[in-house]
C-alpha cells in the first residue's frame, strides 16, 4: 500500500485553491485534507486536520501566510509548510523561511514541480523553486537569518538562565516546541552553546538591561 502525504491548501482564491487540489489529487500518494481560505481556519483546524504539509499562501483577510505559519509550527513543530506565492523577491523568500517554513514555490510553476516540493520538504529538506533561488542571495553572503519574534521571546527567557522546561510554562507552550525553538535559534545564529546564547542576547539588546547570573 502507497504511503500517503495528507496535504492542507491555504489559499484566499478558490480557484487558485481547487486547481492546486486537482493537480495533487492526480497523485496517488496524496490526499488533500481540505482547502482552507486563510490564516485564521488554518490556525483553527490544523490540530483537527494533522497535515503533513501545508501550502500557504502569504497574502490572505484575518491572518496573513506569515503569521499563521509561525502559529501553526509553534503549536505543531513537525508540520512541513511550503509558501505558495506570486512574490519573487528576496524580501519576502527569505522572511517566509525565517518564519519557519521550509520551502517556498511560485504560483506559476509547473504543475510537477509542486509534487516535486512536496516530496522534498517531507525529507526533511528544504525547497525553493527555481524563480524563488534566483531571487534569494546565498546565504554565504554573510547575513544571517533573522529570529521570528517567538525565537526572540524564547531567547530572552533562555538568556535568563531558564531551563527548556521553565520557559515552556513561562509561554505555555509544550517543552517539545521550546526545544524546536531552541535548536532554531542556535542554527540562525551559529552559535552552538546555552553561553553564547547568552552573550549574544547580551551583546545585542536582548535582555534590556535585565541581570543574569552565570
């Protein structure tokens, strides 16, 4: 029996929405959950629905793309989400990934390559379509990725000197999604130690003035 990948479409635009599921349902190793018409019914089935990848588009009423994909992997950290946009520039590419997406595809692609994201992102890997790679500079080019403003809150906490378990009751968040957090943060950063999470938070305005002890 073919292994199957439950897939979620976020989309505003019916149409653009019902030709995506049409296309991965020629698939037979995919099943389309639902397609949902923004940020706000993501967030609120996602947990019901238990997807293994969401296609997210960016611009959409109540909760745009960006915001729900940081909800949606704060409260479930092994969803896979693919932006689905008509944006190309670097701009907007690289601050989906920062969010936490892992791969981001146009909407003009064709149809296979789309499965061909899908496939990807469920290997753990990331995903950028060919337009998408052109438009974003390598990241050798010496800036780093940016903390989402959850990464930012948990590296305060951390900084403080707080356990994984301390800062998950702190956010009221699970100590999974702390770790996921944690692991996030050191990798943009490049910094591998609770210490250098320290100095770093420090060094950059983080802590505001707040006193750690070490």
């Amino acid at each position: 029996m073919i292994d199957q990948i439950s897939v979620v479409i976020v989309d505003d635009h019916p149409m653009v929405a019902e030709g995506i599921q049409s296309i991965l349902e020629s698939y037979d190793d995919i099943s389309v959950l639902a397609t949902l018409s923004n940020g706000r019914e993501a967030v609120d089935q996602m947990s019901a629905l238990a997807p293994d990848v969401v296609l997210m588009d960016l611009n959409m009423p109540e909760i745009g793309g960006l915001t729900a994909t940081e909800m949606l992997l704060e409260a479930n950290p092994d969803t896979r989400i693919l932006i689905l946009s008509m944006h190309d520039s670097p701009e907007y590419i690289s601050t989906a990934l920062s969010h936490g997406a892992m791969g981001y595809i146009l909407k003009d692609v064709p149809t296979d390559e789309i499965k061909t994201a899908i496939d990807t992102v469920m290997k753990g890997e990331r995903y950028l379509c060919t337009g998408a790679k052109g438009s974003l500079e390598p990241p050798e080019g010496g800036s780093r990725e940016s903390l989402t403003s959850r990464e930012q809150t948990v590296l305060l906490q951390l900084a403080q000197g707080k356990s994984n378990k301390e800062v998950a009751s702190v956010l009221n968040i699970s100590v999974r999604t702390v770790e996921t957090h944690r692991k996030n943060i050191k990798r943009k950063l490049g910094i591998s130690s609770t210490a250098g999470l320290t100095r770093y938070a420090m060094e950059h305005g983080v802590l505001q003035g707040t006193s750690v002890s070490f």
